[in-house]
C-alpha cells in the first residue's frame, strides 16, 4: 500500500527560482519591492541626468571633470547591471530587448561605450538624455493608466471638433498673414517682406508668443495685430473646452469605481507592459495571456 499522499487537483504550485522572484521586483512595479526598484531606478536616472546638464558649464567642467567622469561610469555600470539583469530574468528576452523601454534601456548605455571605440563619440551625449524617458516607468500604475486611457479617450472622441478648429486657425492665419502683408509690405523698410513672412508674424501672435522681431508700424495694422492677440487665447480655451466636455462625458458613463484588491499587477510577458489587473488573464494592450 503506498504512503504517498494523493495528488491534489488545485494544489498551489511551488514558487518558481530566483529568476522569477527578480523578475516580480523588476518588472511588477505595483509589488513593493517593485516600487522600491523603480524608485532607486528613478534616482539614478535623475542623477545621470544632473550630471550630464551640469557637464555642459565649462566652468564647472574644468573644475570637476574627473568628478564627472567618474560618476557618468558610475551610473553607466549602474544601468549596465539593471539592462543585463532584466535580460536575463525576462520570461521573453527576445521581447523585451527589442521592446520600446528595452530598446531605451539599451541605447542609455551606448553612448559611454561608444566614447572609448570612437573619437569625437562624445559630442552624441545628448543620447545620453533618452534615459530620462525610462523614469515612465515608476509611473506604470493601475490608477494613472486608467487616467491615462481617459484623456486618450477624449482625446480621439474630439477628434473631428478639434480637426475643424484647427483648420480654422490655419485658415486665419491665411488670411490675416494676407492682410498683413498688404497693410504693411507697401513701405520700404517693412519688415513684412512675403505672405509667409506675415504668415509666421500671425502665427507669433496668435500664439501670444510676441518675439518682437517683426511689428506693424500703421495704424491699421496695429489693430489688426491687437485683434489678432484677443483671438490668439481662444487656440488654448477651445481645444481645453472640447477635451474638459469630453472628460465630463467619460465620467458620466462610467460605473461607480470600486477600488481593486490590493494584489501585485502583472506584466506581460509578450510586450512587457504592466498595469493590468489583478484578476486579469490577457494583457489588455496585446491580448497575450498572462
């Protein structure tokens, strides 16, 4: 008679090796020691960031150059050590380095190597800033995904209102870089040389921006121009008033929120994407299964 215990059909597997309990901090960031992850992550991202602005002074190159250096290889190793780890805990390798935030990972490195193989690489360190784009990141939460999928909602609803407004405005700015240019390109010494030129003045104006390089000098072209300033604040109040009447909507329709479980959020492991719910079984972005 065997001893052995009967299987159980449900039994809870056992937990996977160290690879999958780094893959959890490193890819899940709604674990705690995700956020924990990202947020030291995001540190040094920063910091590789300050150095390189601070880098560009000349004064404060010449006096701290080694120091410099010395922290550029330090957070380039950092960087080194994170992309090579999550090579090799990722369930789909082949996926996550030609992913967008793999890719990213990837060229934010480049550039220091780059610097000791080819001379004169060290002009291309503004590379070096794509890094930033992986602080997105830490903010790869269930709640401002939500958030998010809301305003890009709004946004493609709007669509066809905002198309037509800015077809508006391109239709003024036509018409009043005309005008203008008849006002004003009569005198000698105006600075309103072509229709384009009084295009870009309109274009200036309309957005508020008033660089000051080109002004009418007429009378009636200083009306124009005033007319012009009053219908340059509708190209911020029409556009927020569409998506602020579309969000309104969105929220309306929705059901009553009801906050989800606290439970890790997981990642894909086809596109890498995370910020799916904890009781998900496809990924809402690609439809892999989870």
């Amino acid at each position: 008679m065997s001893t052995s215990p009967p299987d159980v059909p449900n039994a809870i597997p056992k937990r996977a090796g160290w690879r999958e309990h780094w893959y959890e901090i490193i890819f899940e960031a709604d674990t705690p020691a995700g956020k924990l992850f990202d947020v030291w992550l995001l540190a040094a991202i920063m910091g590789s960031v300050v150095v390189l602005m601070l880098e560009s002074v000349e004064d404060l190159d010449e006096k701290f150059h080694a120091w410099f250096d010395a922290l550029e290889w330090f957070f380039t190793l950092v960087f080194t050590v994170e992309y090579t780890a999550r090579i090799v805990v990722a369930r789909r390798r082949w996926r996550y380095m030609f992913s967008f935030f793999g890719l990213v990972d990837l060229v934010s490195i480049l550039p220091s190597y780059l610097m000791l193989v080819i001379p004169g690489a060290e002009r291309i360190t503004v590379i070096r800033m794509i890094r930033l784009l992986r602080a997105f990141r830490v903010f790869k939460i269930a709640s401002m995904i939500a958030e998010a999928r809301l305003l890009r909602e709004a946004i493609i609803a709007s669509r066809s209102k905002i198309a037509v407004f800015l077809s508006c405005v391109v239709i003024a700015v036509v018409i009043v870089g005309t005008a203008m240019y008849t006002i004003e390109g009569t005198r000698d010494d105006s600075p309103f040389t072509s229709i384009p030129q009084s295009m870009y003045w309109a274009v200036v104006t309309m957005t508020t921006v008033g660089y000051g390089d080109i002004a009418p000098q007429t009378a009636l072209g200083k009306a124009l121009a005033a007319a012009m300033m009053l219908f340059g604040y509708s190209l911020i109040i029409v556009p927020t008033g569409i998506l602020t009447a579309e969000l309104a909507t969105s929220h309306q329709d929705e059901p009553p929120h009801v906050p989800p479980p606290k439970a890790p959020t997981l990642a894909c492991p086809e596109c890498m994407a995370e910020g799916h719910d904890p009781d998900a079984g496809f990924c809402k972005f690609c439809g892999a299964k989870l």
